[in-house]
C-alpha cells in the first residue's frame, strides 16, 4: 500500500471517530468502544476496496456491505456520510425520534444501507443469501459482512457459514471484529471463542488474520484472501476495543458510556492530536 | 365442490413450478422438507433456482432476506412449527421490519398433522405473524385457493405468509377462481348467522350450515382467507345483517382469526360472537380425523355455538 493512501485513509478514520464521538455524545447512548474497534475496517472498504458509487446506492452490481454488529451503525453512518451517501448534518440525528439513522441499522437503499441489523447473529445468513444471488448474476460482486466477536456465540452464524462454505460462495468475506470483548467482559471468559480460525478452516472457510488498525496490512490481507477461489473468506481482524481513546483502550471507560460535555471535549482533544501528529508524517 | 380431495400443500410443488415458469427470478428456499412439502416438483424442473439450506430455518429466512435485498422473489418453505417458532427473530428483524419481498410458505399448519404431535402442530403461528407489521397472512382452505394464492403472490412486493396443511381436504374452488390481499369470499348467503372461517374450518361450516338451514337458520359463510389484513367491511356488512357471529379456524382462538374478527367487531359493531378453535391447549398424537373430535373442531361445535349467539342476536 502506497505511503499516500494509508495516511489518506488514516485521517479518514480520525474524522469518522471524531463525528462517531460527536453522535454518540449527542444521542446520549450508543456504543462507542464497539463503534471505534472497527472504524478502520469500515473506512478501508468504502474508500478503498468496495465498488460502490454513492450517486446510485441502487446500482446492481455494486459490492454489498453488511454490519452484521449493528450496535457498531455510527461508525458506518459516519463514514457513508464521509463518502458522499447523504448530508453529514444528518449524523446528529442518529437516535433521535424521526431520523433516518436508528439506533440499529434499517434498510435503507437510498442512504446506502444495504441491509437491516440489530439482532444479532443475522449478518452472515443475509450476506448468504446476497452472494448466492450475485455469483448467479454478477460474479464480479462481493459481499463484506462485519461481525462481532461476541457475536458469534450465536449459532445462527455458524448455520450460514455451513451455507457459505457449501455453496462455495467466494464472493463472501466474513470480517471478525476481534476485539475480544462483549457486554459482560472478555469474550474468552464468557463463553470463548478460541481457536477461531480453527473452526472457520473447519467449516470450510480460508482464513487469514490481520491487524485491524493497520492499513497496510488489511490490504495486504483482503489481496492474499482475493486470490483463492472456491472458498468463503473469513478475515479475523485483531482490533482493540474503544481504539484511539487511551481510556476506552485501557478498560476504564464502561460499555455503555454515558459521557458529559468535559469528557467529551478532552476525548475529542486527543482525537484531534492524533490528526495533528498525521500531519506531522505528511511533511 | 366434488367429491375429490387434495391437500393444500400439494398445490405448493403445481403453484411454485407454475410460478418459475412464469418470472425466472423466483428462487425457492428450502430447510429439508422437500418431498412432504411437493417442493420437489419446482427443485426437479429448476435445480439452479432450488436451495435446500439443511434442517436450518433461521439461515433459511437470512438467505431468503439475502435474495430479496438483492433483487430475488425468494420462497421460503418448511414446516409451520419452525419456520415461524424457529426463525421467529428472522422473520421480524430480516423480513418484516425492512418489508421485503418474502414470501413465507408453510405445510403442517394445525392439529391435523395427526401422528407427530404437538412439536408438529403448530397453533400459535397466525397471531405470532398477525402482531408483526407489514405482515400479510393467507389461509387457504382447498387445493385451487392454495394454488391460485401462490401463483398470484408474486405480483406483490410485500412479505407474506402462507399457510399450508397436511390433510386432504374436497376440492371446492375452480382454477379460475382469484383472491386478494385483503380479500374474503362469501361462499353461501345467509340472513340469520355470520360464520367467518378459514382453512379446513370452511368445510366444517358448510357442513354445519346445511344442519342449521334444516332448522330454519340461514347462515352466511364468510372464508376469510385473508387473515391480515383482516377484509372487515365483507365481515362487517354480513354482521350488521345477521346480528350474530361464529368464527372457526384451526389454531389457538387467541390471537388468530378468531382474535382478529373479535378486535374488529368488538370496536366497530359488537354483536354475540362465539369461537370454534383451540382452547389454548397444545396438540398431540392421534389420526387427524380423531383430534379433529377431540379437539372440538367439527361441525357439531359450529352448529353449538350458532344457537347461542342466535339466540342473543343483535337486532
């Protein structure tokens, strides 16, 4: 990956963290930790991987993006606005009666949401269902469906990865949010998940893991993953929870922030260093 | 109607083929019922249109999401107790909340599943589908309605569901014969009693129909295959002539047809009104013929709850 594009893609992330700060302030509840975990993977398949075209969200043969962790939705509201989708005005509405934009991701073409979620465990059967209809009608397509860690307890997902590997949907990436936390703490103690890519090889998935920060190796992780055919993919992201908050990243901060004006502004002071420091690399 | 009987579900494999003839986008999804549920006939002639996802009913409404949002007519078929006990959560979060273009059809609707038992029988699925918004419900009661239900959903974008059974039952409809979303049919006039049922209940009411006439009641019959929307001025318009009302239907008489007719005309037009349904009770095993009986589900019920309501009538 050229040095230019990953310092592009890098202040993209900073700016979709701060506007995900900013909604999650604003509507006074959301999930920051888990939005902030996988704002890079969002920001490097719509400005760098994903054939989309915001003009014509409805384009057939677009490739299709699903959150299947819709608790994560300001991150992939505030990067479609960032891409051009709709009016960034339109994230201060996020949970607020009457927005476009709800607590959990509704279907919506026009905004460029390409499927509902919300209850969780659903993502990788309606990513299925997506690929099959696009290998028959337009191969070129892909599907990326985000999904937690925690997530995964539910076996619905392990249903449609049966699914994906029997019909040999190649043009399936199942993207892990690794970040090793669910509502009640570490995913290993609740209910462990280990060894994961173990059981993704085992239910016929290639797999490969990757940092989920670092963009130059995501890249080099969706290229690798690319070049085997007649296989699902299933990409473990390795990410840190509430990234780019030394708070959140340490565990001090809880799952469900409630975050005052103070808080809020010294969040997005170390958010705004990290630009200023971006800048610094570009000279 | 003639002496010839054929099972609503086998009119799913004849209304489905007819159907991937007619637009090559329909899509049939499958969770491993093929054969009891005559899917097989559209699997044989369309294999590359044909999914079976396994004994997997949650998958299988994702996968069925999946298609539509990518431009598929998706039928979703399986047995009534799974695909909308199972893969409850689906159906609201996946189907009817972005109010996509599935279609859910389901054989092994009721009691008369016979020999299985209550896992099999399922008498809960219409008021669990009734309380979702942008749900639509079919409940045909022979092979004609069944097939011609199918063959026509198509037309609409909107999710429905489909309620098949496993017994044989008299053919009463001909092919030629049209229903609608939001439509009823009256199917014998009557001045002294409004019978509205759906599914095998039609053929008790007919029966107990021709017992009440030799008493001097002249029952209007109402096949209320439409059990949501629920088609209330056709119901309201007999009631306010009859003064009194009866509603049958095989499944719990909460929730269902019989929860649907009560809530209407309990706002609108209050009459006398009785229910011949399950009694909040669970199935189990015997011949269909019996749990029929035992489960008050005949003719004999109609008749019973008729002479009281008429009795009281609104005048």
């Amino acid at each position: 990956m050229q040095r230019e594009l990953e310092l592009k893609l890098r202040r993209i992330a900073v700016e979709v963290r701060k506007d995900v700060l900013r909604m999650i302030s604003m509507a006074d509840s959301g999930h920051l930790g888990s939005a902030f975990s996988c704002v890079d993977i969002i920001v490097y398949l719509y400005f760098h991987l994903m054939r989309v075209n915001p003009q014509l969200p409805g384009w057939q043969e677009r490739d299709r993006f699903v959150l299947s962790k819709g608790h994560a939705c300001p991150s992939l509201y505030a990067v479609l606005a960032r891409r051009g989708y709709f009016e960034r005005q339109e994230l201060w509405n996020y949970r607020k009666l009457g927005s476009l934009l709800q607590g959990h991701p509704l279907y919506t073409n026009a905004l460029g949401i390409d499927a509902p979620s919300g209850s969780l465990g659903m993502g990788i059967g309606i990513s299925c269902g997506m690929a099959m209809a696009l290998k028959t009608d337009f191969p070129e397509s892909r599907v990326f469906c985000l999904v937690g860690d925690g997530e995964l307890q539910e076996g619905s997902c392990w249903e449609a990865l049966m699914t994906a590997s029997h019909w040999k949907l190649d043009n399936l990436y199942v993207i892990v949010d690794r970040n090793g936390l669910q509502m009640e703490g570490e995913t290993e103690t609740i209910k462990a998940l280990e060894p994961l890519k173990e059981k993704f090889e085992a239910f016929g998935l290639f797999c490969l893991e990757t940092c989920g920060h670092d963009f130059p190796s995501i890249c080099e992780t969706f290229a690798k993953a690319a070049q085997e055919k007649g296989f699902p993919k299933a990409i473990i992201a390795h990410t840190k929870w509430g990234r780019g908050i030394t708070l959140a990243e340490n565990g001090e901060m809880p799952v469900k922030a409630s975050l005052s004006r103070n808080q809020v502004t010294l969040l997005l002071d170390e958010l705004s260093k990290e630009s200023a420091a971006l800048s610094e690399e570009e000279r | 109607m003639t002496m010839e009987k054929r099972s609503t579900r086998e009119a799913l494999g004849d209304g489905l083929t007819e159907l991937g003839r007619l637009n090559e986008n329909i899509i049939v999804i499958d969770a491993d019922v093929a054969s009891s549920t005559y899917v097989k006939a559209f699997a044989d002639e369309f294999p590359d249109r044909y999914y079976n996802v396994g004994i997997a009913e949650q998958n299988m409404v994702e996968v069925a999401s999946g298609m539509a949002l990518a431009g598929k007519k998706p039928y979703a078929v399986a047995f009534s107790s799974f695909l909308i006990g199972r893969a409850y959560d689906q159906i609201r979060c996946c189907v009817a909340m972005p109010n996509l273009d599935v279609k859910l059809v389901a054989t092994h609707a009721g009691i008369t599943v016979g020999e299985d038992g209550s896992t099999h029988q399922m008498l809960e699925d219409l008021a669990l589908m009734r309380v979702l918004p942008n749900m639509n419900i079919f409940v045909p009661a022979d092979y004609w309605s069944a097939r011609n239900m199918i063959v026509s959903s198509y037309k609409n974008d909107k999710p429905l569901y489909i309620r098949l059974g496993r017994p044989e039952v008299p053919l009463f409809y001909s092919p030629w014969d049209e229903f609608h979303i939001g439509g009823g049919r009256i199917i014998r006039e009557g001045s002294d009693v409004s019978i509205v049922a759906c599914g095998i209940m039609l053929f008790e009411a007919l029966r107990a129909a021709d017992i009440l006439a030799r008493q001097g009641i002249e029952a209007e019959i109402i096949d209320c295959y439409s059990v949501k929307p629920l088609p209330e001025e056709l119901i309201q318009s007999s009631v306010r002539r009859t003064g009194c009302c009866v509603v049958a239907e095989e499944h719990n008489g909460m929730g269902g047809l019989c929860g649907a007719v009560a809530e209407s005309l309990g706002i609108n037009y209050p009459v006398p009104l009785r229910f011949v349904a399950v009694k909040d009770r669970f199935g189990e095993s015997g011949t269909p013929a019996e749990l029929q009986e035992y489960y008050s589900l005949k003719y004999r019920e109609i008749v019973g709850a008729v002479a009281q309501v008429w009795t009281t009538r609104r005048r």
